[in-house]
C-alpha cells in the first residue's frame, strides 16, 4: 500500500493579504480610541492632583490660623501633599497657584485649554 504525501500545505499570498488587511481595518479603529483613552485618563489624573492640592492649601490655611485674603504658596502646601509637588500628567508642568486661600479656582492647570479640559469642576 503507498501513501500518497502533498508537501503543497501552506497560506496562498492572497490569503496572507487579506489577514494583513482586516489586521490594518482593526487597527485604524482602535488606535484612535487608544488616543482619546490616554487624553482623558491624563485629565482625570490632573483634576485629582489640582483637588488634592487646594486640600492641601485649605488644610494648611486651617491648621496656621489664615484667613480667605492670606496669600498661598506652593511651599506652603508641600509638607500636606504625599509625594510632594505634583505635575500635570499631560505635560509634566507645575500647577499654578490662585494666589490667596480662598480665591476661585485656587489652583489651576496651564494644560488647561486640552482636549478634555484640564478645569476643577
């Protein structure tokens, strides 16, 4: 009895093509969203560190007696901050400070005019 073998198994070039293709069609479809993905964790991270810095500020104006007018400094809130002084994710600058305890919004974030915004709400 002979046992006929065909060593003729494998992918045709239009078949390689075509699953190069539909890989190309998912990937033009996700890397977008990928994108807007990243932007609006990055803000999200940004407005959590603005909130944990005006904490900070309003707790150091409570325990040091200050009143709404006092001036503020970023200096002033670094022993209330873990970590010390934090930076907009999206571009890695320092926030900016409002000037006194209670003025509105008491910090903000230069990357602010981004896409999503970069605003405390």
């Amino acid at each position: 009895m002979k046992i006929n073998t065909s060593r003729k198994a494998g992918f045709t070039l239009v078949e390689i093509m075509i699953v190069v293709a539909i890989i190309g069609l998912l990937a033009a479809i996700a890397i977008p969203n990928f994108v807007k993905a990243r932007n609006t964790s990055q803000a999200n991270a940004c407005i959590n560190n603005m909130r944990q810095v005006d904490s900070a500020i309003q707790q150091w104006a409570l325990e040091n007696n200050k009143t709404d007018t006092d001036a503020v400094a970023m200096s002033d809130a670094d022993d209330y901050i873990k970590g010390g002084e934090p930076t907009c994710p999206a571009g890695g600058v320092s926030y900016v400070l409002g000037g006194t305890v209670a003025s509105d919004p008491s910090v903000t974030c230069p990357n602010a005019a981004l896409t999503p915004p970069h605003v405390l709400p």
